[in-house]
C-alpha cells in the first residue's frame, strides 16, 4: 500500500522524505515494523549517477596521498573503500579539473561500516554507498546527502561537515592550550629501544630548539620489541620495565618541573598481546574469528596480529568494543596509567585496526559503530576524570567525523621522509577539522639531508598545522637544529595566526598550494611551482610566502593586496635576512622574486601606508614643520 512517499507491506513501513535547502538535498529515510519489534536490516545503499563532460575526477578523505596528488581517482577509474566508525568518512566529491564541485555525495551516520565505490558508467559515473555489516535496530532511520552547488570543493566538503556535525549534535573535546604546544618524538630513529639517558638528553635538546611538549612513543609501557610482537607479546601492560626505565614515574614529574614540558604517553588502548598482565583477565573479550568464515573480517587478519586460538577461531589483539569488558578494562587502564604517571596527555594509536567483525561466542551488546563509541565515551571521561586540560591525539584514519568529539588534536597519517604526503594527508582531513586542532605527523628526515631539504620538511610542517619533529639531532649537523629552532621561533610568534587563521587550498587541484589568513596577517605556502593567484581578503599589512618549490624564485599575483609601498624581505632556510628592499604595488599586482628554496618573502605595507588618514597627514607635516613634531 503506497500513501504519498510512505509504502506499507509485509508488516513494514518505509517513508522518504526530501528537503532541498540552497543547492543541497536531504532525502531522509525510515524503516520500521509495523508492530514496532526490533528486526535486521542485511543491506541498504545508494547509488547516485553524474553526466557532466567537465567530471574530472573524484575525491575522498578516503586515501592516503601517497601518489602527491589530491583525488581518489581520475573519472575513468574505478575504486573501492571501506569506511567505518574507526577509519574514514562515507562521502565522496566528483570534481572539474580546476576542484569546482559538479556533485557531493554522503551520509548523516558515521558509525556504520559502508562500502564506498564509483565506477565509470557508460557517458557518467556512478558512486555508490551500501552497508557492509547487518543492522540490528528498532527503526531504522538515514539521511542522504547530495550538493550540486558550483562552488570550491574544499568548502563544499566543510559544508557536508558542519551538517554531519549539526544532525549528529557533535560536542567538541575541550581545548587545551597545550595543543598548539609544538612536539618532539625520538620514535623514527629510536624506535622502542629507549633508555633514560636518551629520554633526559633528547627532552633537554628539544627544550633548547624551542619544543615544549615531548612525545613518549610506543615502549615505554614495555620492553622493546614487544610492539613488534603484537598479540604474542606483552603489549598492553603500560607499565614501564624497572631494568629499562627505572624510576620512570619520578623521572616524568622530575622533567616536568624541571623543563616544564608537556609530556605526553602513547597508547593502544584496545590491543592487549597474550603475554601481557591482563590477558588472563580479559582474553574473553578479545575479536575472534571462525576458521569456518572465509568472508573479511574487517581488520587485519595476518600475523602476529592475529593467530590461531582453537581449532575453531583465530584470535585478534584487540579487544571487542561491543563487550561490556572492554570498556570496563578501558576505564581501569586510563585511571591507573594517569594515576601512576600523571602524564599531560596521551597519544590514542592503532584503533584503524580494530576489527568490525567478530565471531566470538561473547555477548554483544551493542552493534559494532555503538559499541565502539560507547568505549570511546569511556575513554574520554575517563581521561577528564583524571588529568587536568589534556591533551588527546589521535591521526588519520581514526581521525574523522565520527571520533571528532574523543579528540582535541588531529594529525596525519606516519610519513617519515615525506613532507609532500603528510601535507596532503593534512589537507584531507581540514575540512572535516573544525571543533579540533589540526596538528602533523612527526617529521623525519636523514642527517645526511641538506639545508635546503631541511628547510622543506619544516617549513610545510609549520604552515601545514601545530608542528611536530621526529629528526635525529644527535647525528645530524648543528645545521639542522638551527633551522629547526629559527622556523619554531617563527611559528611561536605566529602561533595565533598559524592555528586559528582561516585555511584554505589555493592553486592547482591536483598539487595544492595553501594560505592562512588572521585579520591583517596572511601566510602563503608554495609547493607545486607554478604561478598562481593568491586571494587575499581584508587588505593584509603583512604576508609570508614560503617557498618550498624546485625552483630558486616564485611568481604569484596578489588579488586583494592594497596598493602601496611595501618593504620586502628574503629570508634563507635558517630565516636570516638577505637582502630588502622597497617597491611599489597597485592593487592584484604581480609578484616575481627570486627566494633561496626552503625560504621565505616577507612583505610588510610601509609604515606611513598602514597609519590611518589622519595619521598620515600627520607624518607628512612633520617632514615640512617640526613644529607639528612639538604640538
């Protein structure tokens, strides 16, 4: 029986309802039993089709940039993603060549495992979303997202955000000021074979460069090696080895007072290896999966994450999220770690690898997307219970709609030794970002690097979100560090306009440069090496335009930039001045000007241009009459 847009049948009512609101569309839809009992819904999807001649290509948050290019995939390629409430974001975007969006497609929930695909479809392209776990509900309900609107693809995704955030009735993580506290971490070129000494030696040089908070990597809860291990280790104890790190509970309040440095403890709260303290206690609550089940189990099934338990099921490290044990064993963990420690903030790892899928005879009680924010609410009131404004990081994948409120600080996926694809990585995820500071991966680079590279890596790490370093200054040249501290000192000063200025992509589509802009402050990133316009809005006083490029000058046009005499300023990688001089600008001029790579322009509007009129004249007078200097 059909009544409008509500079909009834076979003891179920299906309705949709459509809103369309300034360019996007709304098509909400229930599903219930007509005798209100719960019931299982196997499968739903939807597919949406694009005919433009202008399709380019498609993008998503759902890859990592590996390739340095900006898009999941040209139109005339296929792809498929999994998404969930551990890793990514059901939403995809077909874009032009020049990044104008032609159709934005996604979802309202972010807690449900979805299949996101497109493929060429004749003259179009298709994409479509559908579930891959079944659904256990009472009703089931779903809103559908479609934009048409022609504008830029990096607002038009915000735009998806902000609605995912307003339907979903998102509450940030309170913000610390320690999240835009820059960060140091030994942990790619230490590894877990730490001692005290390098703790005390490596906290002191950081401190020195201009660090102030310090990154205590995967093992220092164990011995080292035990990471590696995985589920036949003993990771999981977060209880520092005496023989490794005596008195390490002391030793962190002692740097504490001492360099007063926020220091920060990694986990991987959900992975607990067989040899660990609390495996005895806990292995009922671990994924399981039935040998008899070819089917993908949603998580990494190879060794040593997963081995064999029984006859019957393989064992995964992590625990269950839908367990009422996990979260019990979450709560006891996060107060004794931070009652024992007192760390300032801890870094939440590896949950991307939680399996979707159990098959443990266990009871659930909840689905997988429930039972794992349930966990994830448990981690975080734990953590405010215990610690005083703290800091919580956690990176790209997990790093998504759906986590936004367990967080405070985002971050990039790993990319050691590559500058390109952690600001990519970056890019990705900022404009999902807003509630949360955007922060970057730890960037490492060889001692054998040249300024010029140095200079590279952290110059797009500065202007790429809250700066984090993992380079080994202990075998490297002092050059190194000097750069390190001259670009830290920048960024301090900075700091405000760098973290909170408007962002934004600028450029090509495919190879983005980018720029933040605070009231009269504007910082312009270059990268990809072509001329290009720069937007400015709010007539800038002052712009920085860093030049990482393969190329020993830049060419930008400036549109927006007021007209008047402005001083310019080249700086080299260590930010030492070259040379400056004056020049004269009329309104959108062009900028050509040779800057050493890994350098920057510094463009400051003259003083008597940046006074008010009445300033001014005051100025000019003074030249002709002294006596307007004495009244």
């Amino acid at each position: 029986m059909t009544s409008g847009n509500t079909y009834r049948g076979n003891g179920y009512r299906l309705s949709f309802t459509d809103r369309d609101i300034d360019g996007r569309s709304e098509l909400e839809v229930q599903l219930q039993r007509s005798d209100g009992q719960p019931f299982t819904l196997e499968n739903f999807g939807a597919t949406w089709e694009i005919q433009s001649p202008q399709l380019f290509a498609i993008w998503t948050s759902n890859q990592y940039p590996s390739q340095h290019r900006n898009y999941r995939s040209l139109s005339t390629e296929s792809f498929a993603d999994l998404t969930s409430p551990t890793s990514g974001i059901p939403y995809a975007l077909a874009a032009t060549r020049n990044g104008q969006n032609l159709m934005a497609v996604g979802l309202m929930s972010q807690n449900r495992v979805m299949n996101l695909r497109g493929r060429p479809d004749g003259d179009g392209y298709q994409l479509t979303l559908d579930t891959r776990t079944p659904l256990f509900v009472t009703s089931f309900s779903e809103i559908l997202f479609t934009d048409t609107t022609p504008a830029n693809w990096f607002d038009i995704t915000q735009r998806y955000a902000d609605w995912v955030d307003g339907k979903l009735n998102y509450h940030p993580f309170p913000i610390s000021p320690a999240c835009y506290y820059p960060l140091y971490d030994p942990w790619y070129w230490a590894f877990d074979g730490t001692t005290m000494d390098l703790y005390w030696r490596t906290l002191n040089q950081a401190k020195d460069l201009g660090f102030q908070a310090y990154l205590f990597d995967a093992g220092w809860g164990d011995e080292a090696g035990e990471l590696s291990k995985w589920l036949n280790g003993s990771l999981g104890n977060y209880d520092a080895p005496e023989d490794k790190l005596p008195g390490f509970a002391d030793f962190l309040q002692m740097a504490k007072s001492q360099l007063h440095m926020n220091l920060i403890l990694w986990m991987a709260p959900y992975a607990m290896g067989r040899h660990s303290a609390y495996y005895s206690a806990f292995k009922g609550a671990h994924d399981l999966f039935a040998k008899s089940d070819t089917f993908y189990k949603g998580g990494d099934e190879e060794a040593p994450q997963t081995l064999d338990l029984n006859d019957q099921f393989q064992e995964n490290v992590n625990l269950c999220p839908q367990t009422s044990n996990a979260q019990i064993h979450l709560k006891s963990l996060i107060e004794r770690v931070s009652q024992t420690y007192r760390p300032d903030g801890y870094w939440l790892d590896f949950q991307d690898f939680i399996p979707f899928l159990c098959e443990a005879p266990h009871q659930h009680i909840a689905s997988f997307g429930d039972g794992y924010n349930a966990s994830q609410l448990q981690v975080t009131n734990t953590v405010l219970q215990q610690l005083s404004q703290p800091t919580v990081e956690i990176r790209y994948p997990v790093a998504n709609l759906n986590n936004k409120s367990y967080a405070n600080l985002w971050q990039s996926l790993d990319s050691p030794g590559d500058y390109d694809g952690m600001r990519l990585c970056s890019l990705l995820l900022r404009p999902f970002s807003h509630g949360v500071v955007m922060g970057t991966d730890e960037m490492y680079w060889p001692p054998d690097s040249d300024a010029t590279t140095v200079a590279r890596f952290v110059a797009t790490t500065i202007f790429s979100g809250v700066p984090a370093f993992g380079a080994n200054f202990e075998q490297a040249p002092a050059s190194h560090a000097e750069i390190v501290k001259a670009w830290l000192a920048f960024f301090k000063s900075n700091q405000r306009d760098l973290t909170q200025g408007i962002f934004q992509p600028i450029g090509d589509f495919v190879l983005p440069d980018q720029e933040i802009q605070f009231r009269n402050h504007a910082y312009v990133y270059l990268r990809s090496g072509m001329p290009i316009d720069v937007p400015l809005s709010g007539q800038p006083q002052v712009l920085y335009l860093a030049n990482c490029t393969e190329s020993d000058s830049v060419s930008v046009r400036l549109l927006g930039l007021e007209a008047g005499s402005y001083q310019i300023e080249i700086l080299d990688p260590y930010l030492k001045t070259v040379f400056t001089h004056t020049e004269d600008f009329e309104s959108d001029a062009k900028l050509s000007q040779e800057v050493p790579q890994g350098g920057m322009i510094k463009l400051v509007k003259t003083a008597a241009d940046s006074l008010p009129l009445d300033d001014r004249v005051w100025l000019l007078q003074s030249f002709v009459d002294p006596a307007v200097v004495q009244n």
